[in-house]
C-alpha cells in the first residue's frame, strides 16, 4: 500500500509591531579628523598672520620703549625676500606655529578678579615663532620621496634682554628641503644661519637674501640620496641608540672629545618607537637605511620646543652624514657604533 506523504503550506502570520516601535533615528559615527602633519609640534599651537598683526601686542625694550621686530614683520620680510630671491617661483603662504604666550592687563582692568576678566580686558602675545614658506615649484625626490624646498624661521623672545634700550635682535633662518610624506625637515650647514643680529627689517631682508644665496640645494640632495645607500643592521642601530642615551650622562670633558648629540633621552625613545611603528621608515626585522634613520631623527625632532628646533635639525644631519661615514671607516663618529 502505497502512502502518501502531503505536504502542508507553511503559514505565515503577520504581525504588526507598528504601533510599539519609534521612528527610526539614523546614528551617523562621529568622522575622525585626519591627522595633519606640521614641521614642528611640541606645545606650540597653529596661528595665522592676522591673529599674530590684529589679536597679539608688541613687546619693547623697557628702557626706552622702542619697539622690537614683531613676529608679523619677521614673517613677512622673509616672505618678500623669498618672492624677490625666487622670482617666477610658487610661494606658499607661511604655516605658522607659536608658543608661549606672556599675558598682561589693560589699565582699567587691573582691580578685576581674574574669573571676571574678559578678552577685551586682556592683552597678549608669543614669546616664541617659528613659521615654514614651502615653495613647492622647487622639487626633488629621495628614495621616493618627494621633498620640497622651504624657508623656516625662528624667533625667540627668551633670548633676548627686553629690560635694556634698544639692541640688535636675534632671529634665526633655514633654507633647506622638507620631506612631504612627514613634513621633516633637512637642515644643512649653508642653509642655516643661527645668530642673525639685526636692529630693522631692512637688515633682516638683506641677510635673507644673503643666505639664499649661499644655499647650494644640488649638493644638499645629492648628500641626502646618497644616505639611501648605506644601512645599519638591527645590532648596530640598537648599539646607537644606546651610546645616545649614554651620551647625555656623560661627563663634560668625555662630551668635548665626542661629535655633539642634542637629542633628549625622550626624542631618542621616540626614535626606537618610530623604528618599530613609522610606516614610511620604520624597519623592524630588517636592515637600516641611513636615509630612514635620518628621518626618525628629524621626525622626533618635531617634539622639541621652538627655540632648539633648528639647532636640533640641523643636529640631525650632523648625526646622520656622520654616521654615514664611520659605516664607511671614517673615525670621527665611530664612538656611536662601537
């Protein structure tokens, strides 16, 4: 007997849940601002040139109130020499850091308690500067990387005695190549000048140009392609990090005998962090291209505060070329890889 096997429709039951639900409400995720890189970080904040003109007031000398160089002036000399030396050029407008701010009260705020104050109260403005005019029409490129030639100044009011009548004014200046992948910077000998001493802006333009000119940027990039054909194997750059970190405990007639080393024992940790983690030059499991170790030098650099930082970059290159040469038998640096 044969049995048939009946298949019954599956019923489906409708249920209205209408009358239970809200109205849908779409949840947008908060988009993450990407992170911008800047030539120099540590505690200095972004300002633009009307804020520095229109927002910040003008230190003197207190002796005989004669105004100094303001940061405004400072950048914008620079940046009509920069348009005077590199006619025809594309010039950037400056990006402008600063830090350090000294505050102080107008005469009819002076009896207000300090939670009463408000901004038309207040007057201010940056003891430290520093600015970058990038001229991106000026190019080259290093192991595949594109660097662009820029002009950075520093100015650092804590170097100078404002209690005194008027007196030169020290600024400092650096023509050199900024990395685009990281925005580091590659200060060489001829294109810095550490101790420009000047009592006008007239002065200031004259030494900038001065500089400019001076500036052989065919020999810098060749110095710098040549770092992307030396490497240092993992042994030897731990051994470096190490006589870095030993570098600052050393005493001061040891140090004299040694090449100077600016870097602090935290930009040097930041170094070793970068070696594992950077994604442009890190090279954890495999050899060390000095070009790569020269851009964890500048790339920690960026932590320093504004009135080190060229001195630290142009330290960097010092420690790198120098380097570069002890893997090569020269004995000035040998003290770093032994």
């Amino acid at each position: 007997m044969e049995s048939t096997l009946q298949i019954m429709p599956v019923q489906r039951i409708s249920r209205n849940f209408g009358e239970y639900a809200e109205e849908a409400v779409i949840i947008e995720e908060p988009v993450k601002p990407k992170k911008v890189n800047h030539f120099i970080e540590a505690n200095s904040v972004e300002v633009t040139l009307d804020h520095l003109k229109n927002e910040n007031v003008i230190p003197v000398f207190s002796k005989d109130n004669e105004l100094t160089i303001s940061h405004p002036q400072f950048i914008e000399t620079v940046w009509e020499a920069a348009n005077s030396f590199y006619s025809g050029e594309q010039i950037e407008q400056p990006d402008i850091r600063c830090s350090h701010v000294v505050k102080g009260r107008r005469p009819e705020s002076i009896n207000k308690p300090k939670n009463l104050l408000t901004e038309a109260d207040t007057t201010q403005y940056y003891e430290r500067c520093a600015f970058a005019i990038d001229i991106p029409s000026i190019y080259e490129n290093v192991s595949g990387n594109r660097l662009n030639l820029s002009i950075v100044g520093v100015r650092a009011l804590n170097r100078e005695n404002l209690a005194t009548k008027k007196s030169p004014e020290l600024f400092r200046l650096a023509v050199s190549f900024k990395n685009t992948v990281c925005c580091n910077m590659c200060v060489f000998t001829d294109g810095y000048k550490d101790d420009i001493k000047v009592m006008s802006t007239k002065e200031l333009f004259r030494a900038t140009l001065e500089l400019l000119n001076n500036f052989n940027a065919a020999k810098n990039i060749h110095l710098l392609q040549t770092l992307g054909d030396s490497y240092l194997n993992e042994h030897q750059f731990v051994t470096l990090l190490g006589r870095m970190r030993l570098y600052q405990c050393l005493p001061q007639g040891y140090q004299k005998a040694i090449p100077r080393m600016l870097f602090t024992d935290t930009q040097v940790n930041n170094v070793a962090r970068a070696y594992i983690n950077d994604e442009n030059f890190g090279s954890l499991g495999n050899d060390l291209s000095m070009w790569k170790f020269y851009n964890l030098l500048t790339g920690a650099n960026k932590s320093s505060y504004i009135d080190s930082f060229l001195d630290r970059a142009y330290n960097a290159t010092e420690l790198a070329t120098g380097i570069c040469s002890a893997l090569h038998g020269d004995d000035n640096y040998q003290w770093f890889l032994s």
